[in-house]
C-alpha cells in the first residue's frame, strides 16, 4: 500500500481499539516472522541508543527521597532509548522513556511511541502508541526460542519472572504457539501480591495452569524459564534450575555468574544480535564479560555464541542448557508497526464505505 507522506497522523490506542485495528497475536506473529526473514536476508536493517540516566540524580530530588528504601531490590531502569530501523518500505524510530518509578503514578514502567516513516522521503507517515507494540514484539521471542529449542518436548512447564506487560505478553504469545505443549505457567514477581494478581487478570488460550508463587522451588520442573522483571541482582541460583533448562532473559542482570559459567562451558549460549546485546551492557551475559575487561561483540563468536539474527541452525536435540538473551531488535517493532498501520488504514476504509 502506497502512502503518501504529506500529512501526519496521530493514532491513539484507544482509537485502535475502537475501530478493531489492534493486531491479534497471530497477526503479530506474522509481523515477526516476515521481520525475520528479512533481517536473516539483509533486507531490513536498524540500531539502537539508549541515554541512561543516574539513579543518584533521580533519588536526590526532594520529591523523590523518601522512597528510595522501596526500590532497593529493583532497577529504576530510568532511560531514554530510540530504535531506529529501515524495510524496502518504510522506515521508523520508537522512543522510549522508563522510570520503574512510573508505577507508583499510576504508569506504565516504560512508554513508547513510534513514529513510522515514508521509506523514499523518510517524512513521517503516522505516530502509533508503541507500548502495546513494543510488550507484543517482546513476548514472541518465547515464540521463536520454544519452536528452536523445546520442539522435542511433548510437554513442558514454565517459569516466568515477572508480572508486567511483557510477561503478560509472554503468556498470550506461548498460549498460542505452545498448544499442546505448555501445561503449566509458575509466575513469581516482587511480591507474592503482584503475581496472584497477575494471574487473576490473565487468562491464557487453552487448557494452561497459571500458577503464582513466592519462591524457586518449582523451578527444577521447568524446561523454560523467562525472566522478564526489573530485578536488580539475579532472581535464580543456579543449581535451582532442571539441569538441561532453556532460559531466555528479556530484562536485565537477572542470572547468576554460575549458571553463565555452566552454560558458556557446557551449552547452548544465543543472543538476538550479539552487537547489539554487547552494547548495550546491561544484561547478565555482556555484563559478565564487561566486569572482566572483555567484550561479549569480541569474545562472544570465539566462544560459540550464536544469534537468532543470523539464521544459525541450532540443534533442539543437543543436551546441556540453553541460555538465549535477547535486547529487543528494532527491526521488530518496524514490521509491527507497518502492519499495524495497513490494519489501521483499512478499517477506516471499512467504516467510510458502511458510512
């Protein structure tokens, strides 16, 4: 669908909501999938920069101060990011901001906006509410890391750290992709609270157990385990896990330096993009690296360390544990993005011809 690129518009979530243009998770998938193809192929290509913050600014405005004490398990994560990528068709930028503070107004812990532009002129075509995109985009790498790596397994159970929109996210996406296999979900957050609440406002497709906990003692029952919270030290031990575990993190420094020295040594270690995981620098495995003097870009293909970005055949049937850390690629969001804005246009298209 061509556009032309002489007018801006503004779409609100609500406003998606209220014509149906929302994606389904099946949709969303599609989007992904395409996305993949065309980043394996060198057609869609992006980058990323994130402007963080200090902590210590944030906590010394009088405002602030008196609750910090609440946070001291928990990352602010207090940033300003932008993905920016390109297709054969269009181009985009999404702007984040994040404060874990966010939450104690009453928002999200991160908003985003996406701005989708015309590919020949790069002049903006339409600016989306991308926090929805951004949560659904996320929770189908559980998607792509169960089809690589649990195909074998005729039942599974996981364990999801976490009770935010990803994790939300999480659970739709393997509901859909994982019928059949996934039996039964433990969610474990800050507080137990949080995770019965979280699993009283869920409800996944098909016959899944959704299940809140306090602590790790169903983790050894899990073939996949996602964390996906803002903890500030790693949410797991190491001999906590079923031996031969996928674990996929989508947050920050959440394991521990023994399971990363086990799996480096004995398994199956990916990123999504190594480049951009090692750039970052704020996730378990580059952090690993960086607190040594090294470089996860440099060290990490010496080692063996592979990427879903790269189109790497990965063997389900290798034994030893698997450990994917995905940063969250911007080419991703893009493909969302597009589809969600040709869904968009032909709802109104829909509701102009029964006017």
């Amino acid at each position: 669908m061509e556009q032309q690129a002489d007018s801006v518009n503004v779409v609100s979530i609500d406003e998606m909501r209220a014509l149906g243009a929302e994606l389904t998770i099946r949709e969303t998938h599609d989007a992904v999938e395409a996305a993949w193809h065309d980043i394996r192929q060198g057609h869609a290509i992006g980058g990323k920069a994130v402007l963080s913050l200090p902590e210590d600014e944030f906590w010394a405005m009088p405002e602030f101060t008196r609750f910090k004490d609440d946070f001291r398990d928990e990352r602010l994560g207090w940033k300003l990011s932008s993905l920016f990528s390109a297709n054969p068709r269009f181009g985009g930028v999404k702007i984040i901001g994040a404060n874990a503070f966010n939450r104690r107004r009453g928002y999200p812990r991160s908003t985003s906006t996406y701005v989708l532009l015309d590919k020949p002129t790069l002049r903006p075509v339409a600016i989306l509410d991308g926090t929805a995109i951004s949560a659904m985009r996320t929770g189908t790498y559980a998607s792509v890391v169960t089809q690589l790596f649990l195909q074998h397994q005729a039942t599974f159970s996981l364990f999801l750290f976490g009770a935010g929109p990803v994790a939300r996210s999480v659970v739709d996406c393997l509901s859909l992709t994982g019928a059949g296999q996934l039996e039964r979900i433990y969610v474990r957050s800050r507080t137990l609270e949080s995770a019965v609440r979280f699993v009283e406002e869920t409800v996944p497709a098909g016959p899944v157990s959704l299940i809140a906990v306090d602590d790790n003692q169903r983790l050894c029952e899990c073939a996949l385990v996602v964390t996906a919270s803002n903890s500030r030290y790693p949410v797991f031990k190491d001999h906590e896990l079923a031996p031969d575990a996928v674990t996929l993190h989508l947050g920050g420094n959440e394991a521990p330096i023994a399971y990363l020295q086990r799996v480096l040594r004995s398994g199956v270690v990916v990123c999504d993009d190594i480049a951009t995981v090692s750039r970052r620098n704020s996730q378990s495995l580059p952090l690993y690296f960086s607190s040594k003097g090294l470089s996860l870009e440099t060290i990490g293909p010496l080692l063996g360390v592979g990427e879903l970005s790269s189109g790497t055949q990965f063997s389900s049937f290798q034994p030893g544990p698997v450990c994917i850390t995905c940063v969250g690629l911007p080419m991703l969001d893009l493909y969302v993005a597009e589809m969600t804005w040709k869904k968009y246009c032909r709802a109104l298209q829909d509701r102009a011809q029964i006017a």
